[in-house]
C-alpha cells in the first residue's frame, strides 16, 4: 500500500473544527498564536506519523496557489 496526503474533505464535523481552532488563537498575540499554531502542526504531524504523507504535505503547503 502506497502512502498519499489526502487532499479531499476528509473532517467529521469541518464546521465545528474551524470554530475551535479559531478559538484556539482568540486574545494570543502574534507570536503566541504562531507557538500554538507550530505546536498543534508537530502534534498533528507526529499523529501522521508517515514520512511520505509529511513531505507531500509540505511540499504541498509550500508550492504557490493555482500551480
């Protein structure tokens, strides 16, 4: 079985899950949310767990809109 990133809707509840992420970051300043944020990507990385998957993700999140 070959590892993929999946790029298709893939959350339960999409809609509840941006309200607690944006609550994630309500009242932290600039750097404090840049912290959490780099924190919830190591855990949520780590979870993932697949070199692979990992690197077509960053590559992913790295190459411009629209290319």
């Amino acid at each position: 079985m070959t590892s993929h990133l999946v790029t298709d809707p893939n959350i339960d509840a999409p809609d509840e899950f941006y309200a607690a992420l944006t609550e994630l970051h309500r009242d932290l300043d600039d750097p404090e949310s840049a912290k959490v944020n780099a924190k919830l990507i190591l855990l949520l990385a780590n979870h993932i767990g697949d070199a692979v998957v990992l690197n077509e993700a960053i590559a992913l999140a790295r190459s411009k809109p629209g290319a």
